[in-house]
C-alpha cells in the first residue's frame, strides 16, 4: 500500500529495518546490534546509578538518571517499547538522558521481564513495583512523590495505561501525569487503522498480533479473559485517573486506539490533551531530522516541562 507519509520522513523508509517478531531470537539480536552501532550520549553532568528492586520472587532492574543540579524535585518514570517481547535498560539509553537534559528533573527507567518468557501480569507487576520504589525513595533522590510523571512509548504506553489503571485500584503510588506516546492498548485489534495498515515501517498489524500473543499467551487476545489492566482499552471506568497527553502518528495502525482512548478519558473527567501528528509512522521521530519529528519532539519536551513544573 502508498502511503501519504511527510516527504522527508519518505526518504528514510527504504532504509529502515525489517523486525521479524516471528524470528524472536533474530529480533533480540538485531535489537542488540542497532544498539551497539549508535553512538552512546554524553552523559557529562549527569548521575547514572542502576539498583535492583526485590520483586515476586526475583529483582527488579532500574536506572537512575539525575541532574548534577536539578531544576525542580519532579520525576518521570520510563517505561520503554519494543512489543513486549525486545527492549532492555540500554535502549531507553538514548530517550532517557534526552528528558534528563531537557527537564532537568531524575528520570527513572524500569527494566521489566519480557514476553514471551514471563507473560502478563509479570511485566505490569514489575512496573508497579519500580513506581513504588521510586516514591518511597523520592526523598533520598531530591524527588516530591506528588509529582511524578509516568511515560510510556508504544507497549510501554500499554504498561503505563495498565500501571495508572492498577495505582487506582489499589490504592497505590499516586502519578501525576501519563504521557502515552503511540500507545497500545487495544488486543482486539479491531480499529480501522489496525485493519488497513497491514505493511506500515516499524509497526504494522502482523506484528501486533505476535506481540499480543506473546503477552497474553495464545488463543487469548480478543476474549472475554483479557483484563483491562492488560489491555486498557477494554476499561469502562476511566474516572480518577491522572491527566493525560496521547500522541499517535498518522500512518501507525495503533491510531485509532490512541484516540479512542484519549476520547474515553475525556468522557471519564480526565483532562486530556490528543496530538494527532500528520504524514508520520510508528517510530518515525528517530528515523531523520525531519521538521515534523523535530515539533514532535519540542512539543513533547514543553509538554513535560510544564506538567513537571519547571
């Protein structure tokens, strides 16, 4: 299928990699090579401490990002991408001393156990465990627990979405703003945009379809045995949530969920702000220096700034 993607981002499309996530072991390593081959980021001026968590049974990794000098005591947690299935604590490398430098507040990444090894509700467990560790550490790291910021990109938006989902229900660490950035959210993949964008870059609906089955176990994703902290779409109580940004990207069969879910929270009582930003796809803000990831960026980046109070 054509796609109408942004000019400058189209040039960059023929050279972008193919991820199998029917090959995992491939998937992983091609994950592991593009890392490797990046330039790693100047982390001057910055402190980069990793801790390990006790979890259910096992430990919980995460990294520690904080300004020699912060601006405000504030935090954002990060819950990084890859389909539940690829992803570690070196690839939020990247994003994650970004958002240090431009907020100039701690950032926190959680390393939580993949799929299809540990399948939900490990992944989302171990998330809420890093967020309690971060608030009951907040004094020890310069940090208010009343103004912590969750940020999800792509299956990190599902974990985030499912983590302020679960925080509610439990009673648990309050989080003042999610941030869910090309969110998943959504098994049953029924969406208009799911259905047409079979072939996308990055992400497409095959792909989604392992990576849910990977999640859920198979034979499970669109029955009635998918809770909503797994799937946040299927909640019909969205009251009492924190106040949310979604952006999604044009040509991302995840579209449609995002503002599905955005609309939802609305209806909730959430304050809500949707991004829709035109001629992109899933991922596409890393791909070039083109304008339109270059305002996606700046507007993310103001976004954060003005929720955590700088």
């Amino acid at each position: 299928m054509v796609y109408a993607f942004d000019p400058e981002l189209a040039t960059a499309v023929p050279a972008l990699p193919v991820t199998d996530l029917g090959d995992l072991a491939l998937a992983r390593a091609g994950v592991r090579e593009l890392r490797e081959r990046l330039p790693r980021p100047d982390t001057a001026g910055l402190r980069i401490d990793d801790v390990r968590v006790p979890g259910d049974g096992h430990e919980v990794a995460l990294r520690v990002y904080r300004p020699v000098r912060p601006r405000t005591p504030a935090a954002l947690y990060f819950v990084h991408g890859g389909g539940f299935v690829v992803g570690d604590l070196d690839v939020a490398l990247v994003p994650c001393v970004e958002l240090v430098r431009a907020l100039g507040i701690a950032v926190v990444s959680v390393d939580y156990r993949l799929a299809p090894e540990t399948r939900y509700p490990g992944p989302l467990e171990d998330v809420y465990t890093g967020l309690c560790w971060l608030v009951g550490h907040a004094e020890e790291l310069g940090v208010d627990p009343r103004r912590i910021v969750t940020y999800g990109i792509s299956s990190g938006g599902c974990l985030s979405g499912g983590l302020a989902l679960l925080a509610r229900d439990r009673g648990g660490p309050p989080i003042a703003y999610q941030f869910l950035n090309a969110p998943v959210l959504d098994d049953r993949l029924e969406t208009p945009s799911m259905r047409e964008f079979v072939d996308t870059p990055l992400w497409n609906r095959p792909q989604a379809e392992i990576s849910w089955d990977a999640y859920l176990g198979p034979g499970v994703r669109a029955t009635d045995a998918v809770p909503y902290y797994a799937a946040p779409a299927r909640a019909t109580d969205l009251s009492g949530l924190p106040p949310a940004y979604v952006a999604v990207k044009q040509f991302d069969p995840l579209r449609d969920e995002g503002i599905a879910y955005a609309v939802a929270m609305q209806a909730a009582g959430v304050n809500v702000e949707l991004h829709l930003f035109p001629g992109t796809f899933h991922g596409s803000a890393r791909c070039t220096d083109a304008a339109i990831s270059r305002r996606e960026q700046e507007e993310q980046f103001a976004v954060l700034r003005h929720v955590t109070g700088r």
